[in-house]
C-alpha cells in the first residue's frame, strides 16, 4: 500500500464506525496560551474533554498535522539519527467524546491493524497501566480483561506511569493509556529474543506504533486528579511509523513518504543515500525539517526571532547547517525541496499546494540571510582561533618563526587549545551560530569547546527567560458551574450575566483575574482583532469592576480584570467600552475592504497574512513579491474610500455550513481553524465575502474616511500596509491641512507651494556652494599664516595651534595644504565646531617611514585630554572629544611629544 492508500484506509475504516472526518486543524496554535504549536491529535478537541464546549459529533476521525520540537514533547535532536523520530508528523486519530469507552477502541484498533492491514498478529504487543500507588490509581483490569480476547497474557505488558499515563502537560485533561508495538525484526532475531523484553527500551525495530489514552481525569494545579465530566477516548497513530510497518521498511525514512525527498536532495548533492551514515543523517534531517517549515509557514507563522518564529527559524537554520556542512551544499538549495513536499501533498493538505510560490520565497530569504551568518561566523571563528594562537605561542615563549601547525607546537600546546564557552554561546546566541558547527570546526582544527562553561551561559540565559516570562496560573474556582457560556457581542454591548467560574493568575509581581461569565457582549481577542475592554457591574450598578482585556482560551471567553467583585455569586452587568469598540470596528471592516482592493489592483494572488486591528489604527500584513508603488497606493485608497462612500451595508451570515460557504466563493484564511459551521461577512457580493468571527460596522459609510499611513516589508513575499480611519484618518487630514496652512504662510501666501519649495532649495543650494567657496578661500589664505607658528624641535617641524574653521572638511584641506608647504613636518591642529572640541594630526611621510611616528597612536594620546577618542592612517588622523577645555593641554603636550 502506498501512503496516501494507507491515510484513505484509516478515514474510511473509522468513517464505517460512525465517525465524523474532520480535517486537520493548523499546525499554528492561537487561541491556547499553553501552546504554541498542534503537538498532538487531542489538541484541538481540548474544550471538549474539559467539557467547556458543546459535543456536535460524539465519534470523531481525522489526521492531524503535530510539530514536536519544544517544551515536554521535544524530537528535534534525535530527529535524522534515529529512524523514526520527526519534528513535524502526521497523527492519525480517532475520538470519543462521551460515548464509546475501552471495549470499543480496543476492538477497533486490532480489527484496523490485523483485518485491514494485516499485520500478522505475532508481531504485536500491548500494554495496560499498571497503576501507581502514590497517585491512588488502580491497575487497568478493565483494558487488561479485554485485550485477553485479542492476544495471548505474556503478550500483554504492565507499564508505569510515564509509558502508561498520558498527560499533555503540567495539567489539563488526563488518563491511563494502553499501547500497541509491533516488533519489525527479522524472524531469526524474533526467534532468538522476545520482543516483549524490547518494548518501550528504545530499540529502533520494537516501536511503539498506536495509543489509547482512555480520559478519565482532569490534572490540577496542585497535583490532583479531578474526574472529567465525562469519559473519553483519544487515540492516537504515528502515521508515518505505520506505513513503514505496512511496506515492510527499518526505516521511516525508507518508505514513500520520504524518499520522493531524500532522492532528489541525493541527486542534487551527487551524493547516494546509504554511502555514508553522515551524509544520511543530513539528507534525513532535510527531508523532515522541510515538511515542517513549509506547513508551519503554509499556516501562518513566519520565522522571526521570538516565540513560534524563533521555533520555524531554528529548524530551518538546523537544516542549512546539515546540508552546508555535510553535504557541501553552499547555496540556497532547501527551498527547492517545496514543489516536491507540495505535489506529494496535493489533495490531503492542499494549502501547502496552493501557496508553493509564497513558502518558498520565504524559505529561500531566510537560506540567504543564515548563509551570510554562516559566512561571518566562521570569518569570526577563524579570527578567534589565530588571535588565541598567537598568545599561547607567546605565552609559551615559543618563536615566532614556529608555526602553529608544526607537530610539535601543537604537542606542547594541545592541553591548552580550548575555545571558550563563553565565545561559543556569544557566537549562537548574538550572532546564530550553532554550538554543534563551531564544535565540528574545533575539531577539524584539533581544537575543543569548553562546553561546560557553554552550557553555563546557556542555562543563565535560559533562567533569565524564563523569569521574563514566568505566568503562575491557579485552578479555576467553580461558582455556577451548571451554566453555559453565550457570546452575544454581535447584538448586544451589555448583558445581564453570572460569574460561571474564576482564577488568579500572576506574572511580572503583578496579580490578575481571569473571569468567565454565562453570557458575554464582550468580543475576544481573535483574527486580528483586539479583545474588547469594558466594566463588569454590579446589579445595582453601583459598583464595578474594570475588564482591561478578554481573551480566548480553548474557545472560552476570558476577562481579565484586577480585582474581583465582592459578591461572587450575584447577578451583574456585562458592559463594553462601546467607543472602543465602535473604532475596532470601522478597522476591522476596512480590513476586509482593504483586502479586496488589494487583490483587485495588485493581482489575486494576495492573500492575508496577518493583521492587527485596534481602536487605534489597522495593520495588514499580505503576500505580495514587491513594493506596492505610489500610484498603486494611491488606487488601493481611493477604492477603500470609494466603498466607504457608498455606504454599503453589511450582509451577516451566521452558523453557514463551511462546504456551502467556500462554495459560494468566499474567501477563507490559511491557517484559521474553521468549524462545521461558520459566519460569513459580506460588503457588496461582488466587492468582499469573508469569514470572519470578528465585529463590523452596520454599513461601510461609519468608517468616515481611510487613510493609508505606511507600506513596508515584513519578510519574503510579505508586505505590510498600516492605516487609519474615523477620527484618527479626520486629524490627520486635519493636521496636514494645518501644516500646510502654516508653509503656505512661511511662503507668503504662495499658492504654488512646489514651485516655491523648490526655488528655496535652488537658493539654499547655490548658498552653501558659496558658503563652502568662501571656506575654501578662506583656509588657503590661512595656510600661509598657519606656518608663520613653526617650530623646529629636534629636526622635527612643529605646527601646534587652534584653528577656526567652520567645518571639519575645512580643517582637512588646510592640514593638506600646510604639508604641502613644510618638510618633516608635525602638525597638530585642536578645533572647536559646534561647541565641540576635536583634534587632526598630519605627519609628513618622511617622518612615519624614518622616524616610526604614528598619527593614529598619538592623535588617541592627545584625545585623553578631551576626554574622547579617534584614529585614522598614520599619516593623517583626527578625534572628538567632550572636554573643551582640555585643548589648550593638547598642543602643550604635543610639543612635549618631539621634545623629548
């Protein structure tokens, strides 16, 4: 079976038992504070186990793209060495949510494996918790007497706690898990050795290959189980370990999903797959680390230097290395891997497909841009590694016609040959270079890193972010946990409400509340759009409590506030700020309006790639190849306002099913979770369709006036255009009508104000060549005065003396025209432009060859003086200082200098 058989077989087997396909949600996550990234198939169905959700499907299959390259669930490093470790990776999975329990999942899983799949039931092995007596839970019998229907007692393995009870992390939903391996040694090894023995102890061929986690419980803060509303099933299978089993391969990396990849980088590097275990380990690392890349990137999250970008960054610049170093691959050669990735993928993940053109624009800069890093970090390891031989060849009073790479230098000196962590971690974290390069590059110079001091400076910066960003975050306390939560934002700006539950949260010394109420005006932070701020009101109306921010978690609305009412149990008032809301609004409606005007002038390759929409101003970044030009600028405005002036209402849809949705023509965001039902946002049918979830105004003509303000770049293929509407677009008209005002009476009412403008520059222009003119004539008349100052000390012609010159170009040519007058000549010149002091050395070369004198070394002798510093040739150099009133000691002690 091939892999895209092997996926279909999956679906279909799960679809035959009821279950709902869903697709895959993205690899990005946005609305959990606790993930930055999809690291498993339960992610998305998160709220479901936590019972914060209402269940529309109870059976659920899908496969989920996870990226697993951080925090609890960290593969990188073993990614490419091993045969079965991947930073990003498909997980097939099926789900319960409150319906079926042990007995089902456990006879579908080995009726899918050994019916469907037929893989031969010798080769399988399962595991039960075996219970843990510290946290009170029981051994699994239940999973134990059923698994007994299926395979033989000695074939049924006891696990603990960390290989048999799953937990996603710190807390959240949790349970025992049973799991299934299958043992993919040939069968004189079977034969020799039992599998059971292997299991769970790292063996490459005995793998783990499906789980199912039974959700019983919910972990708290404090350590504690509390059982879950309901019980639930959550299964998850490696995809890509099990099509390795079904093509009978040793290796992950052997079966189709990987090789379309691995062959292309081979024949590309000329270089055979399965030549040399280190070339391997490169073509594998490649072949995964672009998978994850392109889907994170396909998603929405561009690399960058912070959080999730700074995740992308990380493993493309891990990729590059492996293929500079090892597969002498010097170019931008990973981003030509992306039509492979996206043709293999065309039809399961077809965002991949659909934005080829953008990924790999991207990939590509961010190739070029650690290229030059790669450059200069070597160019700085090279400099360190000479500068350190040369001192220990001195300190070792070794002659310095001796070269360093004599054998017997380096027998004296091998001890000491060691680069300084501190330098290592200086050279990764300032500059981006890897610690495992420069240790490569250390020891092809038979040099070592002092990795223990590296790893100091590592661990000091890791606690410094990690206390930048501690969050200690309580347990939710239950008030009225029977209620459900109802967003009523898109009618309503206050509503009657209770306080369904609350906790305290700390960060930075300062302490917070996080509230969730049964209904809600109050929009959260979402697609772009801040999260709405507001008063919670007592019934009374006499007392509130301030909402600074409502954010979403897990599809929850939350609202931040700093303290808490007194009366938690009553009855309130939910009520936004409506003015800030209203200017949200005209923003996020000239958004959309923005967008469709973009694809209109610029092409329907445009696509949204971020946005940030506040009270105060809009920002939209889109994909587009290069810079958006004045004249299209100025068509992109006016077609904005020109819909703002048609006063266009607003078409709202709401709970449409998706299919028909995107069917209808809207235009849907990568990287958006969408649900089965969805809301559709329409100003004109033929101008803009969107889903959004956000709010908008009831008609384009509330917007007043749109104003764009700024176009910049963000990365490859991304643009960004800030803009302004309402009463900010109003003042800033406003203020430029005034400006203007003000020049045009500077210009004495001149309604030609270009035309002035630009004769004023002319005059300026013809005055400063006049002006500099005058300079000039002025220090060649000096010239001749300046020499009537000579003195002759030692055979040496001495001119010390201040000069008053406007400019330091001034004081340049006099010195040059003075040397051409005097033999042997020293020159010091001390100046005062602008108030601050500076000195110029001019030494004749007579006196540089002949005499060993240096303007540099004694132009930052006399700058102590005025407390500054400079340097130049050694003929010629100049310093500034802050001290003025050290330039009369100056020319005292540059006579001193040749009188000694």
């Amino acid at each position: 079976m091939t892999a895209k058989e092997i996926r279909q077989a999956y679906l279909k087997f799960f679809e035959s038992k009821q279950h709902h396909i869903v697709a895959s949600a993205p690899i990005v996550v946005k609305n959990d504070p606790t993930l930055m990234f999809t690291n498993a198939g339960m992610n998305q169905f998160k709220d479901l186990f936590l019972g914060e959700a209402p269940i529309k499907f109870p059976r659920v299959a899908d496969t989920q793209r996870c990226l697993r390259v951080s925090g609890k669930h960290n593969d990188l490093e073993e990614v490419g060495i091993d045969t079965y470790h991947h930073t990003m990776f498909e997980m097939l999975g099926n789900w319960s949510f409150g319906d079926y329990f042990k007995k089902e999942a456990i006879a579908w899983s080995w009726e899918l494996l050994t019916e469907v799949y037929k893989i031969p039931k010798d080769k399988l092995y399962v595991s039960i918790f075996e219970g843990d007596e510290k946290e009170g839970l029981p051994r699994d019998t239940e999973a134990y007497e059923l698994w007994k229907q299926y395979v033989p007692e000695d074939r049924i393995i006891l696990g603990n706690k960390k290989d048999n009870f799953w937990e996603m992390g710190d807390t959240g939903p949790c349970g025992p898990c049973s799991e299934i391996h299958v043992d993919c040694r040939p069968d004189e090894e079977r034969k020799a050795v039992m599998g059971k023995s292997l299991v769970n102890a790292d063996h490459p061929q005995v793998i783990e290959i499906w789980n199912n986690v039974f959700m019983q419980f919910n972990r708290l803060k404090d350590g504690s189980l509390q059982p879950l509303p309901a019980q639930h099933v959550d299964t998850g299978m490696g995809f890509e370990r099990l099509v390795r089993v079904l093509q009978g391969k040793s290796s992950n990396y052997d079966t189709d999903v990987f090789q379309p990849l691995i062959q292309f980088i081979a024949a590309k590097a000329g270089i055979q797959y399965g030549a040399d275990e280190k070339t391997d380990i490169a073509m594998r690392v490649m072949a995964d680390h672009i998978r994850a890349i392109s889907f994170v990137i396909a998603d929405g999250q561009l690399p960058s230097n912070n959080k999730a970008g700074y995740v992308v960054r990380r493993i493309l610049r891990r990729a590059v290395r492996y293929a500079y170093t090892f597969l002498n691959l010097k170019d931008p050669f990973l981003n030509g891997l992306i039509p492979v990735l996206a043709e293999q993928f065309k039809g399961v993940f077809d965002e991949l497909f659909i934005q080829q053109d953008f990924v790999q624009k991207v990939v590509l800069e961010e190739e070029v841009s650690f290229l030059r890093t790669l450059a200069t970090g070597i160019q700085r390891f090279d400099n360190y590694i000479k500068k350190q031989a040369d001192f220990l060849m001195s300190e070792n009073a070794i002659e310095p016609e001796k070269s360093f790479e004599d054998p017997w230098v380096h027998s004296i000196l091998k001890d000491q040959m060691i680069i300084s962590g501190e330098f290592a971690f200086e050279l990764q974290d300032t500059y981006g270079f890897p610690i495992d390069l420069t240790e490569l590059m250390a020891r092809e110079k038979r040099w070592s890193v002092d990795m223990d001091e590296y790893n100091k400076a590592l661990l000091k910066q890791k606690e410094r972010s990690r206390a930048a960003t501690a969050v200690d975050t309580g347990d939710w306390i239950l008030v009225n946990p029977d209620l459900e939560v109802e967003f009523v934002g898109y009618d309503d700006v206050e509503a009657e409400t209770e306080i369904i539950k609350y906790r305290k949260v700390s960060a930075k010394g300062k302490d917070q509340y996080q509230i969730v109420l049964s209904k809600t005006p109050f929009y959260a932070e979402s697609g772009g759009q801040v999260g709405d701020t507001g008063r919670l009101e007592d019934h009374s109306r006499l007392f509130f409590v301030e909402i600074t921010d409502t954010r979403k978690e897990n599809g929850v609305i939350v609202h931040y506030a700093d303290t808490l009412p007194e009366d938690l149990e009553g009855q309130f008032w939910a009520v936004i700020d409506e003015k800030k809301r209203l200017l949200s609004q005209d923003n996020h409606t000239a958004t959309h309006l923005l967008h469709a005007a973009l694809k209109k002038v610029l092409g329907s390759h445009v696509s949204q790639k971020g946005s940030l929409v506040n009270p105060d101003y809009l920002r939209f970044d889109f994909s587009h190849f290069a810079k958006v030009t004045d004249e299209e600028l100025a068509r992109i405005e006016h077609l904005v306002n020109q819909k703002v002036r048609e006063n266009i209402p607003l078409k709202e849809q709401r709970y449409v099913p998706y299919d028909q949705a995107i069917s209808s023509g809207v235009t849907a965001l990568f990287g958006e979770k969408y649900g089965d039902l969805v809301r559709i946002i329409t100003f004109d049918d033929h101008y803009s369709k969107e889903l959004c979830g956000g709010t908008h105004v009831q008609a384009t003509g509330q917007i007043g006036y749109f104003k764009i303000t700024s176009e910049s770049a963000v990365a490859a293929g991304v643009r960004r255009i800030e803009a302004i509407t309402a009463d900010k677009a109003e003042a800033f008209v406003l203020d430029q009508n005034k400006e203007l005002n003000e020049l045009r009476t500077l210009l004495k009412g001149n309604k030609d104000l270009s035309s002035a403008v630009a004769a004023l520059i002319e005059e300026n222009n013809k005055l400063k060549k006049d002006a500099e003119k005058a300079v000039l004539e002025q220090s060649a008349n000096l010239k001749h005065e300046i020499v009537h100052h000579l003195k002759t000390i030692n055979g040496i012609n001495l001119i010390a003396t201040h000069v008053d010159l406007p400019n330091a170009d001034a004081v340049k040519n006099l010195a040059f025209a003075v040397k051409d007058l005097v033999d042997d000549l020293f020159l010091v010149f001390t100046t005062l432009i602008d108030d601050k002091p500076g000195i110029t050395v001019m030494l004749s070369e007579s006196l540089v060859k002949d005499k060993g004198l240096n303007a540099s070394n004694i132009v930052r002798e006399l700058a102590k003086d005025i407390q500054g510093g400079g340097g130049g040739q050694p003929f010629y150099a100049t310093a500034g200082g802050k001290n003025k009133n050290g330039l009369s000691t100056v020319l005292h002690k540059a006579e001193a200098l040749i009188s000694k």
